[in-house]
C-alpha cells in the first residue's frame, strides 16, 4: 500500500458527531466562517404545517447584533427551506434548511492562525485533525448553533401540535447577579423578552446589564445560568437505561460551546439533603395523571418523564475571546501574547436561551416519536377527532 494510512473514521462514518437524535435526527453542517450553514431534519412526520415565518421568531433571538449586550457581527439569519416542505407541510422527507453567512470579516483572525486562544478549542482541533480552520473557531464557533435553532423550532411546532408540549428558558444569573424566579412554570416569553438581557426579574435584569457592560468596557466576559423548563410533556417518554430522558437532554446541553455544567431539579443541592427531605410525596388523584406536591425531581425518575415539569439549568463559561492581552502559546510550544479582535459576546447568556430551548425541544421530539414507535404511547393524529 502506498500513502498515509487510512484513519478508522473514514471507513466508520457512523462515528462522525455531527448528527443528533434517534429518529427525529438533525444533521449540521458549517464553519463560522464559510459560505455557509446547513441543517438537515430527518424523520420529522409529513403533514406539520411549515414555512420560513415558523423559523425566524427563534432565529431573530439567535441573532448577532441584536443589542449591545452581544456580538456586533450582521448576520440576518434567514433561512432557505431547500427540502421537504411542498406546499406548506413537510412531506415526511428529510428538511434541509441553508443559512448563507455574510458579515464574516476572516482578516481579523489572520495575525493568530498559528496561536492558541486560552479557552478555546485551537488546540484540541489541532490534536485531532492535524489542522484547523482559524477563522472565528471554524466549526467550533457558536455560528454552527444557528442551524440548531432552525431545527429546534421545527421540534417546538411538532411537539406543541402532538401533545401540546412546550419550552422556555431564560437567563438566571449573570456573574453574582441572581433573579428571583418563584415559580419558574410561569414565566412567560413576553417577560422574558422584555429585556435583552432575556431575565424574567427586572430588577435582577437591570443589575445584569450593568455589570454586562462593566466587563465589557473592560475588555472582559462573564458566565452565568439559564434555566430551562419544559411543559406539558407527558409521562413515559425516556428509554433506560443508556438512554434515559435526563441522560439526553444533558447531552444535548453539553454538545453546546461553553456549557459547563448542567443539573436538574433540586440538582446538587441533593448532597446536603436527607431522602426524608428530598423525596417528593404523590398527591391522591387520577392515576393517569398522578402529581407530586414538589418537584425536587425536575420531572424524571429512572430517566423517564412524569408529567411534571422538567426543570434544567445550564451553567454557561464567560466568553474566551478577549481583546484584551492574555499569554499563550504558538503551534511549536514558544511564548506568545494573544488578543482576539474578532467581535464577540462579552456574555453569551442572552443569545444561548433560544438555542437550550431549541437542544431540549430536539430531545423531547425525538423521545415522543420514539414512544409512539413503540406502541407506549395513545398516540391522535394530527387533524383527527378523540372520540374516547
């Protein structure tokens, strides 16, 4: 044989990371700064009325350059359905949806193409694949998450329309500033997007801004929490045991740039807590629609959905990109200074609360379809009358 040897992904392509999901599955392509992005929704059923209009409400929450408290990049995000719609339903075939990117300035990533940015995955795509696209993080970039949006409201639709299931998220904590949320299965989209902050406390969402903008002006970045609930999802969706409910929807926050953390229910305040304590006690009722008087379980036990609500948090990094000075190292391992001065978040909170919905919205549409699959489910098509 002559050449580099063959790696074993090429002759497994199964082992690529790019497609999430069971049977509702969805296939990304895209660099941050390429041509453009793509996303490929596969197994959604025929007959969801869809169009463009049904995207862009997420996707406008999405966008680059909404306010101050983001990246000032001009990406108007507009999707081009290219299949699997014909006249305004999908038709039970693949959905693939294209997003051009054009607001991408390559030119201020050209001084750092051989230096490795702190926090970044420079490095680690180097390891990897012996290589990298430089510019603005290649498909490291949260750019690639604009197709997860498009795919995410698609699954918010079939989801709303099957068993009326929906899901908000929204900006928790930013750095030391922390809302007060009672009851987070009331918060509404009209509070949230009341602010961009996108907090649903104004007087939490005030302190924030501020405290945004203070880092920002100091050439800096901050972390926070968003917190994730998900409504009206019915009991028994979650396949155990490798594929448990929370073991899926934790990877689907995981798969997005700068989560580094994600709990449900009452979480790691579990530790500190008796099972006295920590157990939520059945309220008498309906046995098809049993309730707790708490929910310290977030909505799932052996990895299957109650019917209570399912409550997330995502703790989120601040921002590595800094146009300030850090040090570093070059390719070859020598001392270098680094400052990025590519545009960026100084907080990636606001712009992550409609990708969490749209990653949790993908889980819940793929575990659904796989419990109808299955026969578990009772299951009323679309259009069609209950007669029981």
């Amino acid at each position: 044989m002559s050449g580099a040897p063959r790696a074993l992904w090429q002759d497994a392509p199964d082992m690529a990371g790019s497609t999430f999901g069971t049977l509702f599955r969805v296939t990304t392509a895209g660099e941050s700064h390429g041509p453009a992005n793509v996303v490929i929704v596969d197994g959604c059923p025929p007959g969801l009325a869809l169009g463009v209009e049904d995207l862009l409400p997420d996707l406008a929450r999405r966008r680059p350059g909404q306010s101050k408290l983001v990246t000032q990049r001009q990406e108007s995000d507009t999707p081009e359905i290219l299949s699997g719609v014909f006249e305004g339903q999908t038709t039970g075939t693949p959905i693939a949806i294209l997003f051009r990117n054009e607001d991408q300035r390559s030119r201020d990533y050209s001084a750092i193409q051989d230096l490795y940015r702190p926090g970044h995955a420079d490095h680690s795509y180097d390891a990897k694949y012996g290589g990298r696209d430089h510019r603005g993080g290649g498909r490291a970039s949260a750019r690639e998450t604009v197709s997860r949006v498009a795919a995410g409201a698609i699954a918010k639709k079939l989801i709303a329309e099957d068993f009326g299931g929906q899901v908000r998220a929204w900006v928790r904590q930013v750095g030391d500033v922390v809302a007060d949320v009672p009851d987070p299965t009331r918060v509404t989209l009209e509070e949230v997007e009341a602010t961009p902050v996108r907090c649903p406390d104004p007087e939490a969402a005030a302190r924030m801004i501020e405290l945004i903008d203070a880092v920002r002006l100091d050439q800096d970045s901050i972390g926070g929490v968003a917190e994730i609930v998900a409504l009206d999802v019915p009991a028994g969706l979650g396949e155990p045991v490798f594929d448990k409910l929370k073991a899926d929807l934790a990877k689907a926050l995981f798969s997005l740039p700068a989560v580094l953390g994600v709990e449900y229910g009452i979480g790691f305040g579990c530790a500190t807590m008796r099972g006295s304590d920590n157990n939520d006690v059945y309220v008498p009722g309906d046995p098809a629609h049993l309730r707790t008087a708490s929910n310290r379980h977030g909505g799932m036990l052996g990895g299957i959905s109650t019917g209570m609500p399912i409550l997330l948090r995502a703790a989120v990094k601040p921002t590595s990109s800094l146009s300030r000075k850090q040090p570093t190292v070059d390719r070859d391992g020598n001392p270098a200074t680094i400052a990025t001065k590519g545009r960026h978040d100084p907080c990636l909170l606001p712009r992550f609360v409609p990708i969490a919905e749209a990653m949790v919205a993908l889980v819940l549409a793929d575990h659904w379809l796989r419990w109808r699959a299955a026969g578990f489910a009772r299951y009323v098509p679309r259009g069609a009358a209950d007669d029981s």
